[in-house]
C-alpha cells in the first residue's frame, strides 16, 4: 500500500511539471506545435500511469475494509491535476486547429466558407432552458469517439460558474464513470419529463392570460405576433416531449380563442362556418389562421412604407445627366427641388422636346446624347440656352 502512495505522489510530481512545461510552451508567441505535441503525448502518458495506480491504492482500501471518509479522500486525490490535464488537452486542440485546419469548412460554390466557431448554451439549473441545452450537447453525448474524461471537461465548460448545474457536476470525481453518473445525476433533477411538461404547460396558459386580462381590462389587445410567437414556442417545447396537440386542445382552445382581438374574431368565425373539423383539430387550425393573420398584417405593414425618403436617400436628377456623377453633400442647396423636378419631367415625357434630338422625350432620357463627351453635353446645353441643372430653358 505504502508503495503505490510513494508511486502515485512521484508520478503526480512528474505530471505538474509536464503541466508547467506545457504551459510555458504555450505562451510563447512562436512555439512549434510537435513540441506541444510531444509534451501533451508525455502529460498523457504520466497521467494514465497516475490513473492505473491510484485504481490500485482504491481496490486495496477496499480490500483492507477501510473507512468511508478514508476512501472518499483517496478517490479525490489528484483531481485538479485531472482538470488541468483536461484544460492543455482543449488548449492543445485549439492552437493545432488555429495552427493547421480552417474551423467547420464546407464547399460552397466550388468555394470554402469559414463559419464562426459555434457558441455553447450553458446550463444554470433553470428547467426551461434544458431542452435547447440538451439538444446542443447530445451532440457530445452521443459522440464514440470522445473518451468520457473529455465529455466531463466540454460537460463543465457548458454550464454556468457557480449555478446549480455546475456545483451539482463539480460534486463528482473527473473519471471514466464520473462522466455518465454526472449526466444522470443532470437528467434527474432538471429533465424529469413530468417536471418538463408541467413548466412549459404553466408557461403556456401564462402567455395566453396575459393577452386576455390585457384585453378584459385595457380593451387595446398586445399584438397579435406576439400572442402567436409566445404560443408556438410553448407549444413546439410540449410537442418535442412528444405531447401531442390532441391532448390538451379542447382545454386551451378557448383560452386562445377569447385572447384575439374582436376583428380576428370575426374572421375566423366566418372560417369555421365552412369546415367540419373534429373538436381536437380545431386548435391547429386555428393557429393556423392566426400564423396568416400575423403574415397579412406584416405585408400591409411593409405596404405602407413610404418607397422614398428624400432627405436620407440620393435621387438622381437631371444634372446627373449633364455632369456624370451625382454628389449629394456637394449640391445641397437644389437637392429636394432638382428631385420634384426630376419626377416632373417624367410626368410630362409626352408633353416636352428633347434638347439635344428634339424628339418627344425628357432630355436626360435621350439615348443620343449617352454616347456624347460631357463637354458636348455642356456645349449642346449652353447653345438652347437651357439650366446645367434641371435642363430647362429657365436661364
């Protein structure tokens, strides 16, 4: 027993000064990667030899019937050089992947699109954000060829410092089992599917009542997208823990129902007078119809904008035409009546004489004068005795 204590502090020593040397490698601006590679390769190999004999100095307490408190301290031992060891593997990783790979490269158009390193969603222990945590890190999870020492690390990365996830995770010693009891331990306490589905049910019938006492008691209703993008999230959340729709329609159907406005209302009244749906479908429906709704009123919003807006917008004129540049910031004094003009001249295409062909046309359309020198232009102006503004015979 006192041998494998005197070999795993001796080979602990060994690894806190791979570590150091690691370390210092890594912050020279100019460090080759074959030497980071050659130390992580000899922390690796001292930290699975640590790992070998402190299995032994746990199977021989066992074997001496030692105490509980006694074996609970031999199995934290050298946990934070564990950690450590996880933080220069993830530093390796990251300097050989900046050093020699492009991040997440993929052919697009016989070309390479560099995307931006994805970000985690990091767990705090709060239940309405476990299905959008999960869904991320399942990627992890599921993955054969991580070993579970480097799920533990990435699983410590996704979580909040100093929440209930990561103080529940931190509680478990980094080892190959560490890594699965900490992903039940997670699931048991956040992602108990009852629990789930009672928070995004509470949740839902809360979105709706605030649209309904926000219209019993103000009679001006929110609007109608928010109702509709508050509903869908909910409703996607209680379908991805394959609660179906059917299940709880007849109950929220009313609830949805008495939150739209008057004239929704009406409209859909006027809609269901034409179908025969079964009781449990109508709510499916009826999102529907509020999904157009909310769609309808975006285009009439987007309609409704003005097409110009002649103080932030450049407006090409007639001078334009002369000149062969249009500079706002230089012009200022005739920029908002050169584009009255400019409009007006088009009005009245019919009713004008091109100055330079003298056909039918607005003088700045004339397909003519595009192929003639500015100093032609300028000439074929000055001679009709016409404006180098607005081309019109004003002078």
């Amino acid at each position: 027993m006192e041998s494998f204590n005197l070999q795993f502090r001796s080979n602990a020593k060994k690894l806190q000064a791979a570590i150091n040397s690691f370390e210092e490698l890594h912050a020279q601006a100019s460090t080759s990667p074959r030497l980071l590679k050659a130390e992580i390769e000899v922390i690796e190999r001292v930290f699975s030899d640590m790992m070998e004999i402190k299995k032994k100095i746990l199977d021989e307490l066992l074997a001496t019937g030692c105490s509980e408190d006694e074996f609970h301290q031999a199995n934290f031992e050298g946990d934070q050089l564990a950690k450590l060891v996880y933080i220069c593997r993830a530093e390796f990783e990251e300097f050989n992947c900046q050093a020699n790979q492009p991040i997440f490269e993929r052919p697009l158009d016989s070309k390479q699109l560099r995307l931006p390193t994805i970000e985690w969603i990091k767990f705090d222990g709060d239940i309405k954000k476990w299905l959008g945590f999960w869904g991320q890190f399942r990627k992890v999870h599921e993955d054969k060829t991580m070993s579970n020492e480097d799920k533990f690390h990435y699983l410590l990365q996704a979580t909040v410092p100093n929440s209930k996830a990561r103080r529940l995770v931190e509680s478990i010693p980094i080892t190959t089992d560490g890594y699965e009891k900490a992903i039940s331990l997670l699931k048991e306490r956040f992602a108990h599917d009852d629990w789930l589905i009672e928070v995004y049910f509470r949740e839902l019938l809360s979105s709706v009542m605030k649209h309904v006492v926000n219209r019993s008691s103000h009679n001006v209703p929110l609007p109608l997208s928010n109702l509709y993008d508050e509903v869908s999230a909910q409703l996607h959340a209680l379908e991805a823990l394959n609660i179906k729709m059917d299940q709880y329609a007849l109950l929220l159907y009313p609830l949805i129902e008495s939150a739209l406005p008057n004239d929704v209302i009406k409209a859909w009244e006027r809609k269901r007078e034409n179908q025969n749906s079964e009781p449990t479908a109508v709510l499916g429906e009826l999102m529907t119809f509020i999904k157009a709704e909310v769609n309808s009123d975006e285009r009439i919003s987007r309609s409704r904008q003005p097409l110009t807006n002649t103080e932030d917008q450049d407006v090409a004129t007639a001078s334009t035409f002369v000149s062969g540049h249009h500079n706002p910031a230089a012009q200022p004094s005739y920029h908002p009546k050169a584009q009255s003009e400019a409009f007006e001249v088009k009005k009245t295409a019919a009713e004008v004489t091109c100055i330079f062909c003298t056909k039918g046309h607005a003088s700045h359309d004339c397909q003519k004068a595009q192929s003639w020198s500015m100093e032609e232009k300028k000439k074929a102006v000055k001679s009709k005795n016409c404006c180098l503004v607005c081309l019109k015979a004003h002078r």
